[in-house]
C-alpha cells in the first residue's frame, strides 16, 4: 500500500501504520479504504497471526479529517449515513470478522474517531505521553464510528457518559485506570514492548488463540446456554489438534 497508510508484514506481525503526521494521522476516505483492504487481507493471510496498529509521529490519530468534513456539509442525510456506514464502518466490521489479535499501539493522541479505531482494537498499548478524547461534542456530532458500542464495554456506561458528553481530555495513566488501555510504557518503548506482546501472542497455538477471541466476542452477546454450548465445541476441536496433545505430552514428560 501507499500514500497515508501502509502495510507490512515481517515473521508473523503484520502493522498497519497511519502515515498522515502533519495532519495528526487524520484519516481521509483513501485511508479508510486501504485500512479496511489490510483488514481483509490480515484475515485471509496464514503469514499474519497478530496485527499491530499505529500512527506515524506523535499522534495515533485524530479522527476524520476536519477539512473533508467541510466540503461535506451541505451532503442529504442520507448521503452522510451512507458514507459513515459503507466506508468508516466498514473498519469496525472488518475487525468482526477478523479472529487474529489486533494490537493498537498508541503512540500519541487518540481523540474521536481515532479513539473509536483504537477500542475496537482487541488490546491497547499506550505510550505515556498519549492523550485520549472523545470529541465529537466539541463539532455537535455523535460518536459515529463505533465508540458508543465500544467505550461503555471497556470503561462502563456512566464514565463513557461523562468522556462524551464532556469532551475531556485524560492522559495514559487515567486511561489505564479505568480500563480504557490494557498497558502504559515509555514513549521510547513503546514500539519495542507492543512488538514483544504481540510475538508473545504469535507463538501461542494459532487455532487455540483465535477460538478463544471468538469465544470472548460471542459471549458478549449471547446467553450462558449457547456460550457453553459454544465452547464445549471449541474444546472439543482444540483437544483433538496436535498443539494440545504436544502441550500435554511435554508437560507430562516433566513430571507434571
């Protein structure tokens, strides 16, 4: 891929790098595009077993670009519902189908919809410096990229109430806090520590890895009945793959 974003793939990582810095890694539709294009191609590629999001300089993102949103104010509403939902959502429902672990390294500010694209990401590395925003009440729009779904799910309805409605900003430690981001490191880490985490999740059994984010997924919206249903399925296919019985006859082999 070229332009603002690219996409690489090196022993088993796959990264996607939003590379718009002098704009704040504000994302264009061209972006959109090519984002949900590595989306797809993550999924169907047996070389990717994680993917890494990040940005380029010092922001992850900062959401849609401002300027485009200007040339689009005078759009029907039903243009406007169509772009979010055929283009910007697209990212959200790519992420659905995409049952490999997704790492968002937060290198710097998130705010809006660049927040929105690092919660829908499966975990969160952040930088210490990072700042993160929900500022859609600032321009009078609503959270249109999928953060209304995701944001009450990692930090609970009444604070996700507060970040929107506020717009406020807080800072990594506060993010770690309340769960919005799973861990904090040096800015000067950052790269090396989500690629540490991610080449520790690599090596785990690659059908077992996927299988338990369908099941973690799933369960968050089915009831107890089908989740163990579900699951027992699962077991019953990791338990009769050569990962597992090597698993058992090593441990076995120790002395338990």
């Amino acid at each position: 891929m070229s332009g603002n974003l690219t996409y690489t793939v090196e022993n088993g990582i796959g990264t996607i790098t939003l590379d718009r810095p002098e704009r704040m890694n504000a994302f264009t539709f061209d972006m959109i595009d090519q984002w949900r294009e590595a989306l797809v191609s993550a999924r169907t590629d047996d070389a990717v077993k994680v993917l890494i999001v990040t940005g380029k300089g010092k922001a992850f993102c900062s959401g849609g670009d401002i300027v485009e949103m200007e040339e689009r104010l005078e759009q029907q509403p039903a243009q406007r519902k169509a772009e979010l939902f055929e283009r910007i959502e697209r990212i959200p429902l790519a992420l659905e189908d995409l049952d490999k672990p997704v790492i968002a390294a937060l290198n710097g500010a998130a705010t809006g919809a660049g927040l929105d694209m690092a919660l829908m990401c499966d975990l969160r590395v952040s930088a210490r410096s990072a700042r993160f925003a929900e500022t859609y009440v600032n321009v009078g729009l609503v959270p249109g990229a999928g953060g209304a779904h995701f944001l009450p799910r990692l930090v609970g309805t009444a604070k996700a109430l507060e970040l929107f409605w506020t717009g406020d900003f807080i800072d990594a430690e506060e993010a770690l806090r309340i769960g919005m981001v799973n861990r904090v490191v040096d800015d000067e880490q950052l790269a090396d520590e989500t690629l540490k985490l991610a080449q520790r999740i690599a090596k785990a059994p690659i059908q077992t890895v996927r299988m338990i984010k369908r099941a973690v997924l799933g369960g968050m919206r089915n009831d107890l009945r089908t989740n163990l249903d579900l699951i027992s399925s699962n077991y019953a296919v990791v338990t009769a793959g050569e990962d597992h019985k090597a698993a058992v006859r090593r441990f076995v082999a120790k002395g338990g």
